[in-house]
C-alpha cells in the first residue's frame, strides 16, 4: 500500500536534501571571535534599586559613604570607660579605685559626665564613649566597692590606650570610596551599604534573555507525553542557567518546526530582550527555516554555524543588529555545554559580572597575627603578589603574600575586601610573619588586582583608581600607614606604595626614605593642618604651629592622634618635639578617624588634611603641605597597571579629579 506524505512535511526534506548540513565548520576560538566582534559587550546601562533588591546585582558607579561607621565612639565590650593612665600598675594584689561616676551608659545613651582623672563610667557593649575616657576594661576584670565619695571601680588590670573601643570612621568614614563599579553584591555587601547610610544601590541592568524551543515533539515539563513526545528540558535548565549567571530569563514558550511562527517568536524576543536563545533546529531538516528567519531579521546575520565541537557541533550564532541571536543543538548535553561556552560569557559582561571560579592557594603571611588559645580562628586575608612571584593570575608558579584584614569582629568591610580565609588552629597562639598558609578563596577563583598599593590611603587615590577602573583594570589598596607600605615596597609585596613621609630633620618629603630598588613617582600636594571645631578661640585665628604649642600646653584641651607609623604622627611628633598633650594616646587610623572626633566634642583637636576637615565642617590650621607620593619598587615599574596609574595620574582627566578634590598638582 503506498505511503501518503504531508506536503509540507515532504517539501522540507527536499528543502534539506538540496543543502548542507552546516554552512562552514570552523574552530571555537575562531567562532568566539567572530561572534564578540560583532557584538557590544559593555555592561548594560544602570538603574537604582532598594538596598533589598540589589542582591546578586553587580555595582554600576562609584559609591560612598554617606556617613561614618561606627557613627561614634563606642565600647566593644561591657565594662567602666576610664582614662589608660588612672589604670596603670593595677595589679589583683593591688588594685587601682576609681570613683564611679553616676551614670550608666547603655546603648543609644548620650554621655553627660566627662570622665576625669581618677573616675569611671559603666558601660556596655555599643555605648557612647565619654569625653575624657580613652580605655575600656572589661567587667570581668573589675570588682567594686564603697569609698569615702560613694562607688568605686576596683581595678585588677593595667588598660592600654584605646583598649576595646571602636573610634567613629574606624570602620567605614564618611565620603569614603565603599564599592567601585564592577562589584557584585552579596550579603557582605548589604551590610556595608547599610552601616553606610545607604538606601538605594545604583547597579547594572540585569541582562534580558528570551528563551525559545523549537521541535515538534516538545511538550511542556509535567504534561502527559504522547507517543515521541519529550518534555521540554533544555527550557528549564537554560532559564535557570540564565538567572544563575546575572541574567534575567524571559521563556517564550515550545514552537513547532513552522517558518512564520518561528519567525514571529524570534522578533517578539528581540523586541522584549537584550539576547535571543532558541534550542533546537539548527541542523539538516528544521536548518534551512532558522536561516531563513535569521537570514531575514537584518544584518550581519549568521556568523558561524557549525563549530568543530564534541558536543555541541550544530551550534549557530547570529547577530541582528548589536542583538545576539543564538540557536543552540537541541540534546540536552550539547545545548549545554555550548551554552557555557558561548552565552553565558555574553550575559555575564552585560550583566558586569566577572568569570567565577572556587579554589585554595598557598600563601605566606604578610605580618604575625596572634590568636586565642584554644579556639580555630579563621582570618580573612588580600592577597598581593610578592617579588619573586610577580605573576598575576598563575597562582600555581606566583608567590602570593596574605595579608590580614584586621578590622575586628565589628566590622562590616572586612569581608568584602577578602580574597579569602585561613584558619589558625585552637592550640597555636597565632601565626608567624612569614609562615606559609592555605587560603581558601571566597567567592571563586583568584583575581588578582591589576594594580595593588599599600601604604597611605587618600580619598584622591580613590578618584584616580575609578578612572582607572574605566580602563578595565582593578586597583586595590590596603591602608598599612606611609612606613608600613614603604616596607612592603622594600619587600616587593606591592606595586606602588603611597606615603607621605617628612624628613625628621626638615625640609624634603619621601626622597630620604628612598632604598636601592626603590624609585620615587611624584603624586599631589596636601595641605595638613590642625583641626578644630569652628567658633573654638583657643584656635580660630591662631598661626598653625603656635597652636599647637598653647594647645599642648592646655591639659583641658584634648588631642586626638594618629597611628605611630603613619606620616601624620611623624608630622605632629616633630613639631612637638618631645611633649605628650592631654589625649596624646589616643591613636586613630585615618583622617577621617580624626575629624569625626573632633567634630562630635570628644577631643578638641588633632591633625589631618584640609579635604576631610571640610567634609566634617571643621577649621583648619595649615601646619605643612605635604608631598603625597609613590614609592615604586623598580623590578615593578613596566607592568601594565603601573603603566595605566601613571598615565591615569599625569592626565588631565586625573588632575582635575585631583584638583576638584582640594589636592595641588602639577
């Protein structure tokens, strides 16, 4: 009996016997090129989001702190806010008596009592540091009593300066750079957006991606299968695949092997998304309807089909326009792994979202970290290439150096600035400068920076490294102080090593500290001066250096000092010349640090650069233009980040960054 066949479907196996299978079968590298070079890989244009729905997206623009973190001074444990000095030689056979001050200062208490010589305060854990107390003791180390004038503290132990408080701004400080475009936002990345002040996050668009399948025996997953029906998988994983990788799925539904409605929902996707998928009828049969369709969609059209493969041979890309049309083999596998391969690296630099990949490296510790006995610490670490490993993305033959993040258990910031974690056992009392140390890496495979600084930090720095940053390339800084990054440029741990160090015996910034192996690269000028809350006559119109003087000699007038190290305490402690001002001890690790205390009455003055002090609202009294400039380890000076800062920092873009942030150039 002879056999009747559909004339269409009789009409298409004659369409397919005319043709071949594939247009050209080329390489996959070539096939990758010719699809990128046809396309617009940038990120896709920003929009702002609630912080609540920012998560998994990737940062658009430059974002700063629009307040301190902490807000204030507060105490990181529950105790008695004193002054260091009242607490020294305490001992358990002969404990120091403080006399107890009548408040008690629980979280969201304001302070109404200076703590003076001789007495203390209660406090708990988050309350407001008092005016006067630079120390906390922990309850534990206390006992109290009665005296003659009513309560007293019974001090067991000395108390160093600045002992369990976090300083406002330690943490994040106002106008401070929180994330760059290019991040992605995790949890770690709310919180810090969070104790920012932040509410809305302004992130790239997540990619759109239409998703079509096409065969006439597809059904729809859960659906009864008639006899050489299967259910439509590659949907599935492919708008799961789509979402996972940053993008946004939008599924079009099953499609049969018919011209004019194919074509139909391939111009549907291209009209509601950034990107086309379609699964199925790439190869003979059903081939010549996709190229008809894409053939008539506009130019360039189908660049590659067929890429030599194993599997995922019948791959076709096309491009309408700058839109990327994809069709992909229609098994599961193959539709897969060419997915992988070749789209999901289109919806990742859309979405602005890097390669992700997990692993463990080797390390050496960069500084001695102690630790408590008899618990497993986990230390969260950067990591920056070392000199006799300069190679950047080969972890396998680059000697990597960990430095730990050692922001404390308060911190918001830590986290997200880590490459990864390495434990110190519970019986170790720490782990020793030098010391080698698996770092499991958080968030994927290693990414070294592009370019790593450590040293002093300046909100210029961060102006500059956006700039570079649109340039594609990463900077990463990790603030050690001006003599702590001097020493890594010694070590060759870093590529550039900002500083502004004053010769003690006067006259020239940075040039003395030059070593052999080391150059000098001019950056900008800043004016440090003495900061003080505007309306103070012990200070407003007074001659920088003269008010030092007559505030150092004033034991009422409280000082708030920098870190021993940093360029900052090597200015004030040359113009002391030997004399310790009330408050003296009190050490802070930034700028920003400083004014915040002068700003909200804990101290009466300090030093710090004239662009912070503004941002605080405070005077200034010029003490010094500073030299704010790299020290560049030679072996260093040809690799391409240090190239791209330079020219970033020489060009007119940068110094009118630079210029419009106060900083003098050249």
């Amino acid at each position: 009996m002879p056999v009747t066949l559909d004339p269409g479907l009789l009409a298409r196996i004659r369409r397919a016997a005319r043709q071949e299978q594939f247009l050209e079968v080329i390489p996959a590298e070539e096939a990758m090129r010719r699809f990128r070079a046809a396309l617009d890989l940038s990120p896709l244009p920003a929009e702002r989001v609630a912080l609540a729905q920012a998560l998994g997206r990737v940062v658009a623009e430059t974002i700063a702190a629009a307040a301190d973190a902490p807000p204030f001074d507060r105490a990181s444990v529950d105790g008695f806010a004193l002054r260091a000095a009242d607490s020294a030689g305490a001992t358990e056979a002969a404990p120091r008596r403080l006399r107890l001050n009548a408040e008690v200062l629980a979280c969201g208490v304001a302070p109404a009592i200076e703590v003076g010589p001789g007495t203390a305060t209660a406090i708990s854990t988050g309350g407001v540091i008092p005016r006067g107390a630079d120390a906390v003791v922990m309850i534990e180390q206390t006992d109290l009593a009665e005296g003659p004038e009513g309560p007293q503290v019974l001090l067991a132990r000395a108390a160093a300066p600045g002992q369990f408080i976090a300083h406002a701004g330690s943490d994040i400080a106002r106008g401070e750079t929180v994330l760059r475009a290019g991040t992605l936002v995790t949890s770690r990345e709310i919180g810090m957006l969070a104790a920012a002040g932040l509410g809305e996050v302004p992130v790239v668009r997540r990619p759109r991606v239409a998703v079509i399948s096409t065969g006439d025996e597809l059904h729809p997953p859960g659906t009864k299968l008639p006899p050489g029906g299967i259910a439509d998988s590659n949907a599935a994983i492919l708008c799961a695949a789509v979402a996972e990788h940053g993008g946004e799925p939008l599924p079009l539904g099953i499609f049969r092997d018919e011209e004019a409605a194919l074509a139909d929902a391939v111009r549907r996707g291209l009209a509601a998304a950034d990107l086309v998928v379609m699964s199925g009828g790439t190869s003979k049969g059903a081939g010549d309807v996709s190229h008809r369709i894409l053939g008539g969609l506009g130019p360039p059209g189908i660049l590659v089909h067929g890429v030599a493969l194993k599997p995922g041979k019948p791959l076709c890309l096309a491009v309408v326009g700058r839109q990327p049309v994809v069709v992909l083999p229609g098994f599961p596998t193959s539709a897969v792994f060419t997915f992988q391969d070749f789209v999901v690296p289109v919806i990742r630099a859309l979405a602005g979202l890097p390669p992700r990949e997990e692993a463990e490296v080797p390390a050496r510790l960069a500084v001695r970290t102690p630790s408590e006995l008899g618990r497993t610490e986990y230390v969260m670490v950067s990591l920056s290439a070392d000199a006799a490993g300069d190679a950047p993305g080969h972890a396998e033959v680059a000697g990597l150096v960990a430095w730990p993040l050692g922001k404390g258990s308060g911190s918001v910031t830590a986290f997200s600035q880590a490459d990864g974690v390495f434990a110190i056992p519970a019986l170790d009392a720490g782990a020793e400068a030098g010391q080698a140390v698996r770092v499991r890496l958080i968030g994927g495979a290693l990414r070294p920076p592009d370019l790593t600084l450590i040293g002093s930090h300046c909100v210029g720095l961060d102006a500059l490294l956006d700039l570079l940053a649109k340039r594609g390339l990463r900077g990463r800084t990790l603030a050690v102080g001006s003599l702590g990054g001097l020493a890594a440029a010694k070590r060759g741990e870093c590529d550039l090593a900002p500083a502004h160090l004053p010769d003690p015996r006067g006259g020239a910034y940075n040039t003395p500290f030059l070593a052999p192996g080391l150059r000098l690269v001019p950056g900008w000028r800043r004016m440090q001066g003495v900061v003080f809350r505007p309306g103070d006559a012990r200070f407003e119109g007074q001659e920088g250096r003269a008010a030092v003087a007559r505030a150092a000699a004033d034991p009422a007038c409280l000082l708030v000092n920098r870190n021993a190290g940093s360029g900052t305490r090597i200015l004030l402690d040359g113009i002391l010349g030997g004399a310790r001002p009330a408050g003296y001890a009190n050490q802070l690790k930034s700028h920003n640090a400083v004014a915040a205390a002068v700003a909200q009455w804990r101290a009466d003055w300090g030093v710090a650069i004239a662009t912070v002090a503004s941002a605080y609202g405070l005077g200034v009294l010029p003490l010094a233009e500073e030299h704010y400039d790299f020290f560049l380890p030679e072996a260093r000076a040809g690799r391409p980040g240090v190239r791209a800062f330079r020219e970033v920092l020489d060009s007119a873009e940068g110094r009118a960054a630079l210029a419009a942030l106060g900083f003098g150039v050249a």
